[in-house]
C-alpha cells in the first residue's frame, strides 16, 4: 500500500485531500498479533480532515486465511454496532 501511495505523490495525486496536510496513514504491526492490530485501528485511525466527510469506509484484507478473515469480520463489526 505504501509504495502505491508514493507512486500516486508522484504521478496523478488520486489520493488527496483538501490540503496538504491531509494524509493516508499506513501502519506496521509485525509485533502484535491480529485482535492487537485491528484494536489499533478501530480505536486510533482516524481520518485528517479532509478525508473525514464521508469517511465511514474501513478496510481490512485477509489472504487467503479464513481464520483471519473471521477475526476482522468480528471484530470490525462489533466496532461498527458500537460506533453506530
């Protein structure tokens, strides 16, 4: 993701806010296991302002490991009744 995000700075700018200041935050999480992870993005990622309106999309991609997938399912819609 990183490296199509860079590539985007540097050709057609698809991924861009209102200012220059808004941003697309990646995180690494090698050291945590996946509940970890995906606490970490439900509680802490946060759009800029820009990207904000009509911000209520979350990702989360699991290949080809159903166990995973579950977990993301689970956990992200628990976030979403809370959240709702």
């Amino acid at each position: 993701m990183d490296l199509v995000i860079v590539q985007d700075e540097l050709d057609d700018r698809l991924f861009v806010g209102a200012s220059e200041a808004d941003t697309v935050m990646t995180t690494w999480h090698e050291k945590e296991n996946l509940t970890e992870a995906l606490d970490f993005f439900i509680t802490l990622a946060y759009p800029t302002d820009g990207f904000e309106t009509d911000s209520n999309y979350w990702v989360a991609v699991s290949l080809d490991n159903a166990e995973w997938a579950a977990t993301i399912r689970r956990q992200l819609g628990q976030a979403a009744k809370k959240n709702s």
